[in-house]
C-alpha cells in the first residue's frame, strides 16, 4: 500500500509579462487502488497539476509538498520519479524521431526495473498488451511517436502504463481527441492495469465521458488553481448536468476572470 | 560587387538589372547570366569554356558562373575570401591548394563481387574526365598531379547485391593526389563504399558515372586518423531514369572537405545527397554541395545531419541547388540539421536554391541549427531514463535518421558503432 500526497502546493510559471501562479494551494492524498478525478474548466490547472508531479522544468513549485511514502518527491529528478513509481500519461506526447519504440520500450523498462527485462518474456508482453490496445505489431519498428495519429499516441501511451508498472499513474486528459471506439480501448488498458491491485489513478479530464468507462472513487473540481469541491462519484454526474458555470458564480472575482477566459479559449 | 547586387542576381530577380529585362511569357525572371548559354557544364555541347578559360557570366553570383577547368594554371591562389573557401581554414590544408602533390596516394584496395571490373590505369584512359571538371584549385590541382586512378565499372543489367568495398588507407603526411572512376552501366544496380581510413593529406577528384536506368548508391566514409586533411570532389553524371544515392558520413580527420554534386543529362533521373558528420573538438568538417537541374522531370533530395562537441569543433554545409530555365518539372528539396553538444562548437549552415522557370513540381530547402529539445528530454526522462542515456538516445535517434537510410546492414551498425564512441568521448 503506498500514498502520494500533496499539500498545499503552490506553483508558478515565468511568462512574458512575468511570474504567473497557476496552481494556489491544492492538497491531495491518493492511496494505491484508489482512482481519483480531476475535473476543471479549461485553464484550471489541472494539467499544471500533472507536469508538476512529473517534474517537467517549466512548473517552479513555490510552496508546498508532493510525498510518496514520505519520500519528498519535489527532491527528485524527472527520472528518479518516474523510477520511484510514477508514471505521467501526456495530454501531447513528443515525438521522437530516430529513437524506435522497441528501443525505446526496453530502455525504459530496463531504467524502471534496474535490470533488462528477460528478453523472451518481455517481447511476448509487448505483442500481447499491444495487441489488447489494438495496436498495429509494425509500430514496434517506427519512432516513438512519429507520424501516430492522436488516438494512437494515447494508446501508446496506456501500453507504456501497461508495461512499466507504476505505483501512480497520473492521465493527463489523455481522454481528449479520442474517438468513442478509442475511448473504450484505452479505458479497459486503465482498468486492466487498475486491476491488478498495484497502483493508484490520478484521472484529470475535462469530460465526464471517460468516467463512464473509467469509475472514479473520488471526484475533486478544479477552478482557478484550487480545488473548489470534493466528493464522490455523483458529483461527476451532477458536472455532467449543470457543467463548470456555477463555480464561476460562486467563487471569487479571480476565478471568474478564469472561467471567462477559458469560454473565449 | 555589393551584398546587395550579389543576392539579386544569385536570386535571379529581374530588379538586379535595368528595367525588366529578363522577363517571359510565363512571368518567371531569368537571370541574364544564364539565358543564353544555359546549358549543362557536361551536358553534350555544352556553352560554358568548360576546359580552358574558365566558365562564362560573373564569378560568384550564379552557381552556374563558377569557373570549371582541368588546369590547375586558370585558377587563382587562394585568398581565404573566395565564396567557396571563407569557411576553410586555408592553413591547416597543408598544401593541398599550394603545393604540387606528389606524396604517396593512399592505397586502394576494392573488393568487388564477380562481374564488377577493376582497373587500375594511366592519366590518358579516355574515361577520365567523362563526369567530372574540377571546380576548384584543389580539386585542379589533384588533377594535375595524379598518376594512375582506379576505375571501377558495373556491367551493363548486372545486379550486383553484395556491396563493392573500396578501402582506401592513407599513407601518411606528404600531400597526394587520388584519382576514382566509378561507372554503372545502363540498368545495373550496385552499391560502392568509398572507406577512408589511417593518416593522409590527400586532394581527390571521384568521377561516378550512373547509366540510363541504372541505379547506384555511393557511400563515402571518412573514418581518418585525427591528423588527415582530405579534400574531395564526388561529381556525378546520371543519364536518363537513372537513380543515384550519394551519403557522406564524415567522423575522422583534421580537416575534411567533401564537395559532391549530381548532374543531369535526360529526364527522369533522381538524386538523394545524404549526409552525417560528427565534429570533436578542433575538427573542420565541412561539405559543400550542388545539384544542378539542367533537364526537366528529374528529382533531389538533400538531408544532412549534423552533430558538433568540444571547443572549436566547427562544421560548414553549404547546399547549393540550381533549377535552370530548361528544367521544367523539378521537384527538389534540401535540408540540413545541426545538434550543437557542447558550449564553443560552431555550424555554419547555407542552404542556397536558385529558381530559373516557375514550372516545376515543387522547390524548398530549410536550414536548422540548435540544441537539445527540452522536451524530447523530458518525455525519456518521465519513463525513468536518465539524463545521460536520454541525450546519448536523442543524439543517436538524431543522427539515425540518415543511418537508417543507407540500408546496407554491416555498415549500418558499423556506423552505429562509431557514433556511439563520439558519444562516449565525452559523456553526451
């Protein structure tokens, strides 16, 4: 049983006109075989929730802290993180071209596990978990990433949740841009991984759609950095009825500047 | 001449000159230069002086101006501030642009198949000089001075699979000249490995002749020791449909300096000039290229790749491409990328297209210099990989783009090898 904690972060990031806050004050604590929701208008933070966790170099954390088993998470490097258990689905993974997904696959393995995978083992796990995300075998061949539509850069990226394992897997709105067929299939590659005991699911979303497939234990709203409202899976429902409008009402002047700005996006 | 007049005219812009002269039916401008002697320097009757006296029209300003000849006497000393050498240190050729060459050439030794002719011959065979006309005083001057040349002849129809190794082994520092004729006769298809390699200081002229329909792939590898200079021109002449992949891989040496070019003859010919170089500290890498589309409905594609480390480690690539009036139908495009490692490492980047009808297929050329992506960094490093094997995988994936073309499987991971060594030279 592990637990990843948040408290009270704080983070900003450097624009043109200066030092922006975009995360203020979010605290969160998810335990392995939970599955947790993140919903917020565009604009929210919630993906600034997710890079952050990751540790991509763009979030400056300026207050707070991220825990996993009491380890101090913001301590570690990108790598160390990912190899302490915490695996980062990208709202737009990168592509990188020259380096083959087979290459690619093993290399990351092999850094997660400390050791190379058992090449017998590991290439029949490969074909298998690739083929229940139904993707093409000649994909092993190409570039990470180059030239996949998006449907197929989210499916490689659950076959990478699939295969390496993590204790925490964070989904950064991986639902969006998906048709409904794809949909399904990443969302049974989530529930697989779910079910085999081991891991905890940070689901940020835009949508209530993929709750359908994906059935969240907690559901936290995101408005203007903060965590505005918590509860169980009904809340999704009643997000699904009423949608983001009446955070915006309720909250301050400064989120509804947000909600404002994030209709014209 | 001023800056301003010299990229007119490069340009072919009818401003360059009074009023609108240059203008035709199809509103495209033509430099004057080249409207009236347009032709081919090797094309059948060609216009240009081609042997004595140099070229017509103004030096520097087309391509097509440059002066072409086999006397080493009609070109110039050179100054350093020619177009051609501003980006060579003239210093460190060790006399190759002086100097008679004399020293020892470096050995040649092929391995060919069965069926693939091997000659060696004296400077009068009639078929030196049938691809090639130096273009520079280096070049002229290995052509002054080169004694016997190896020539090298597939067989009209002969498929030959297994590649033709031509291993060519510098003995030593006394500068030399070196003489290649590469000739694939109409339909064959062959693939020749130009592998350089020990200590030389050696100008060389490569003369490569690609048949109607046939189909050669040419690989020149520079894997010198650190102490080699070696200037080389690798001209090609393709006939009609013919197919020919040129792919410079550039590691070793002090100073290298490859300056290919493919000329065409009859339609439907393509080209594809490939390039990988890999700058340590202090090396001069530099390649200079030119593609010349004097025939309609032929194809070019260029892509060179680059990775530059250490102090003072500097590499040039200069493409050149020239669309003439005639060659209508021409699809072309060329590129050349840098990844720059380390901190006092410089690439020089010029990608030149010179555009005389406005009846092709399509035209471009890009040019891109810069460091790591960030984010390619940050995606390996999010699965757990850490920072050092992730450069080395960005750095090997940047420069597997041009390995992964080459399709000759022993080589492949041969060069594979060797880039993983630069790698591991200084931890990137």
């Amino acid at each position: 049983m592990s637990t990843l904690e948040i408290k009270d972060l704080h983070v900003s990031i450097d624009t043109e006109q200066g030092t922006k806050e975009i995360l203020k004050g979010v605290s969160l604590t998810i335990k392995t075989g939970e599955t947790h929701a993140i919903m917020g208008p565009n604009g929210s933070g919630k993906s600034t929730l997710a890079s952050t966790i990751a540790g991509h170099p763009r979030y400056n954390v300026t207050g707070g802290t991220i825990t996993l088993d009491g380890e101090d998470v913001l301590a570690m490097s990108v790598d160390e993180r990912a190899r302490a258990g915490l695996f980062l689905a990208m709202q737009y993974p990168v592509e990188v071209p020259g380096v083959s997904m087979t290459n690619f696959l093993r290399t990351a393995k092999t850094a997660i596990d400390g050791e190379a995978p058992s090449l017998r083992h590991w290439t029949k796990d490969v074909k298998a978990a690739m083929a229940q995300l139904r993707i093409d075998a000649d994909f092993t061949q190409r570039n990470v990433n180059e030239g996949f539509s998006g449907g197929e850069k989210k499916r490689v990226e659950i076959l990478q949740l699939e295969l390496f394992k993590p204790r925490f897997a964070i989904l950064d709105e991986t639902d969006s841009g998906l048709d409904v067929d794809a949909l399904k299939v990443v969302s049974e590659g989530v529930n697989r991984a779910h079910a085999e005991g081991n891991m905890g699911t940070l689901l940020i979303t835009h949508y209530t759609r993929i709750l359908r497939y994906i059935k969240p234990d907690f559901v936290h709203v995101f408005v203007d950095g903060q965590v505005v409202e918590e509860g169980g899976p009904e809340l999704a429902d009643r997000l699904e009825e009423e949608g983001y409008d009446r955070y915006a009402k309720g909250a301050g002047a400064a989120s509804i500047a947000a909600a404002a700005a994030a209709a014209q996006a | 001449m001023t800056d301003i007049t010299t990229e007119k005219a490069r340009i072919g812009a009818p401003s360059a000159q009074p009023f609108i002269n240059g203008f035709t039916e199809e509103g495209e401008s033509l430099s004057p230069i080249n409207s009236a002697e347009s032709k081919a320097p090797l094309a059948g009757a060609s216009a240009k002086s081609h042997s004595h006296g140099g070229g017509v029209g103004i030096p520097d300003s087309s391509r097509a101006g440059r002066l072409t000849s086999y006397n080493l006497a009609d070109f110039k000393p050179l100054t350093g501030m020619e177009e051609d050498w501003r980006f060579t240190p003239l210093k460190r050729l060790r006399g190759l642009h002086t100097d008679a060459l004399t020293g020892t050439a470096p050995e040649v030794l092929v391995t060919a198949p069965l069926g693939v002719l091997v000659e060696t011959v004296d400077r009068n065979d009639k078929r030196i000089g049938s691809a090639a006309i130096p273009e520079d005083r280096v070049s002229a001057n290995a052509w002054e001075n080169f004694t016997e040349a190896t020539v090298i002849t597939v067989p009209a129809e002969a498929q030959v699979t297994d590649e033709i190794s031509v291993l060519i082994t510098g003995q030593g520092t006394e500068a030399s000249a070196q003489h290649i004729v590469i000739e694939a006769k109409k339909f064959s298809k062959a693939v020749v490995v130009l592998d350089h390699q020990g200590t030389a200081v050696v100008s060389q002229n490569v003369e490569i002749l690609v048949g109607d329909g046939a189909d050669l792939t040419v690989i020149s590898l520079q894997e010198w020791h650190d102490d080699s200079v070696h200037a080389s021109s690798q001209q090609a002449k393709l006939g009609r449909d013919a197919k020919f992949k040129h792919i410079v891989v550039s590691l070793g040496g002090d100073l290298v300096r490859m300056t290919p070019s493919a000329r065409f003859t009859a339609t439907g010919a393509e080209v594809e000039l490939l390039g990988l170089y890999f700058a340590d500290a202090g090396q001069h890498l530099e390649q200079r290229l030119f593609v010349d589309h004097s025939v309609a409905n032929c194809k070019s594609n260029v892509l060179y790749k680059g990775a530059l480390q250490g102090k003072n480690a500097h590499t040039v690539w200069v493409g050149d491409v020239l669309i003439r009036k005639e060659a209508e139908g021409t699809d072309t495009y060329e590129a050349n990328r840098n990844l720059v490692l380390t901190d006092g490492a410089r690439a020089d980047s010029v990608p030149n297209l010179e555009i005389e009808t406005g009846l092709i297929e399509g035209a471009g050329h890009a040019s891109a210099t810069g460091r790591f992506d960030d984010e390619h960094l940050f995606y390996l490093m999010a699965r757990g990989i850490s920072e050092e094997v992730a450069r080395r995988l960005v750095v090997r994936g940047f420069l597997n783009e041009i390995i992964q073309k080459i399709k000759v499987p022993a080589l492949e991971e041969r060069l594979t090898a060797a880039v993983e060594r630069e790698l591991a030279a200084t931890n990137n």
